[in-house]
C-alpha cells in the first residue's frame, strides 16, 4: 500500500557527488526509523545511513563524512546526498521505512526497489 521509490542514481566519476532521493507515496503519521541500505557483492544489505523521527542521523564509521542522510516532510521525501564517491561504493542503494503509520494503518516495514549506482575512474 506504501511504496517507497528511489531515484537519482546513476554514473559519476570517482571523486564526485550524487544525490538519491526516496518518495515515500502516503503521508507518514510516524515511524521508528527512516535509512538506506546497499547491497553487497554476496546480496547482503548493509547500512549506510539511519535518521530518527527527531533527526538524529547514524552512520557507519566507514561512510562518516561521505554521507548525509536527511527527510522533508513536506515533500515526504528522504535523501542520501554522497560525495568523494569511490568505485567501491557502486551499488544499488534501496531506501528503508520501519514501524510506520499511514491511512492504511500500521506497517513493520517497506523497502524501495532500489536505484543502481556507478562510480568510475
């Protein structure tokens, strides 16, 4: 019922910038915790930025000052803005919304569909 759609990635060189965004389709009356996610070379998941409902933001000491997540309201919307990417960091990245409420009511969680991202030199 509440889909999650990112958007924004794409190629960029090494060394550069990207910004992701997710659209959340509902009004959010609240939820326990908003992050992004990307996937491993095994197609595990792991953690690249958490944000709370009163913002405080957590990230991976790897990802500390490469990554900023934040969330607007108003647009219901939340972002991963990512600079001095490397090609490591070429994933597909997936937007997360845990312990929600909408119109529809109550919902564990919901995952984006992803959005691929290239780094190159």
């Amino acid at each position: 019922q509440v889909q999650l759609v990112e958007s924004g990635g794409g190629l960029v060189q090494a060394g550069g910038s990207l910004k992701l965004s997710c659209t959340i389709s509902e009004r959010i009356f609240s939820f326990n915790r908003m992050a992004w996610y990307r996937q491993t070379p095994d197609e595990e998941r792991e953690l690249v930025a958490d944000i709370t409902p009163a913002g405080t933001t957590s990230y991976p000491d790897s990802m500390k000052g490469r990554v900023t997540i934040s969330r607007d309201g108003e647009k219901n919307a939340m972002y991963l803005a990512m600079n001095n990417l490397k090609p490591e960091d070429s994933r597909v990245y997936f937007c997360y919304l845990e312990g929600f409420r909408s119109r529809y009511g109550y919902t564990t969680s919901a995952w984006g569909e992803g959005t691929q991202v290239t780094v190159s030199t």
